[in-house]
C-alpha cells in the first residue's frame, strides 16, 4: 500500500520537474559540440548504432525508451548489467564504451530523457521494463516506493551504495528512503555526491 507524499513535497515535485526541464535545455545546449564529438567516436570506434536504447519503467510504472551512448558490443547478451559481473561487463564492452561506462559518459543522453519529462536529474534510477522483476518486486514492497516520482539521471542508492555488491531489495529501500524524505536539501546532496564522484573517476 503506498503512502501519499505530503502537500509540500507535491509542491517541490511540481517545480523541481519545471526546473529539470529548463535545465536539461541549457545543459543540451551548453555540451552540444562534446556530444556530438562522443557520437562521432562512438560511431567511429566499433559497428553498431550510436545510441543505445532500452525500454524501462518511469513514474508510476510507464513504459519510456531510455537513451544512452552505447557502450557494448553489438553481439553482447541483452541481461541487465546488475546480472552481470566486472569481467562480463569487460569482455561485452568496447575500449571506447568501457571509457565512457568509467566516466558516465554514456548516460549524457539521457539529457533528452529529461527533457521530455520521462526522467530528473536526481530520483531513483530507471530498471528495465523486462528482465528485472525481481527489483519492480522488491520496490512494491514499499509503501513509499520508487514509482511514486520520476527516475533520475543519479539518485540517492548511488551515492550510498557507490558501486557495492548489493541486494534488489537493499537498493529499494534507498530508494524509498529517498522517495519518503524528497526534499530540496537531499538532492542537492545527491548532485554533489554524484558529482564529486565523477570528478574524482
């Protein structure tokens, strides 16, 4: 059973989702060149398209396509990355696209998701519309629970659990963490933790 986010959070939701947008448009702007740049090598550097793109689930559980460069093979198993390990990410992944996986290069993309009102900048990451329900499982098991808000570029079960083996269900209650306590405060927190944490990659 969910539980309704009070009157001030719709309120900060409301203008957080008014500013993602305007923000997201300076930022297209602003790295234009640097994305085209990224396209033309990754084009360049292996077969394949440049753009990967995936189904996954948003807000109240809406199918979106997601967009990011693409940094795998062409011929790579189609299994979420939290199924596979360091080596088979390795071993699926170009040099250039291991490159871009190291310094998130590959989710700028998702600028346009953002945009387009599918994502935020901060909230709880995307899964996949197929091959994860295990995770859609774990997040319905709360009653404040990701689904509640838009997914976000970087979000709160990023900065704590950094890169660390993990559980579906220790990810899910970060992120209803978040979800519970949305707030201004935190996602500066998150935004500077995510950027610190790409800075020093």
């Amino acid at each position: 059973m969910k539980i309704a986010l009070t009157k001030s959070q719709k309120v900060y939701i409301f203008w957080k989702g008014v500013l993602d947008v305007i923000f997201s448009f300076l930022a297209i702007l602003v790295l234009s060149l640097p994305l085209a740049i990224i396209a033309i090598i990754t084009k360049l550097s292996s077969k394949g398209p440049i753009l990967f793109k995936q189904k996954r689930l948003g807000k109240n559980k809406r199918v979106f396509t997601i967009m990011k460069f693409r940094s795998m093979k062409v011929d790579a198993p189609i299994i979420p990355t939290p199924l596979l390990t360091s080596q088979q990410i390795t071993d699926c992944s170009t040099k250039w696209g291991l490159f871009m996986r190291r310094t998130y290069l590959d989710e700028l993309p998702q600028l346009f998701n953002i945009l387009a009102g599918q994502m935020s900048f901060i909230g709880p990451r995307p899964g996949a519309a197929n091959h994860e329900d295990y995770l859609v499982e774990a997040r319905d098991s709360f009653p404040h629970n990701a689904f509640m808000v838009k997914p976000g570029l970087s979000g709160y079960a990023q900065i704590e659990l950094n890169g660390k083996k993990h559980t579906s269900l220790e990810k899910a209650a970060h992120d209803s963490y978040y979800v519970k306590n949305i707030s201004l405060g935190l996602d500066i927190k998150v935004f500077f933790t995510s950027f610190k944490k790409i800075f020093f990659k």
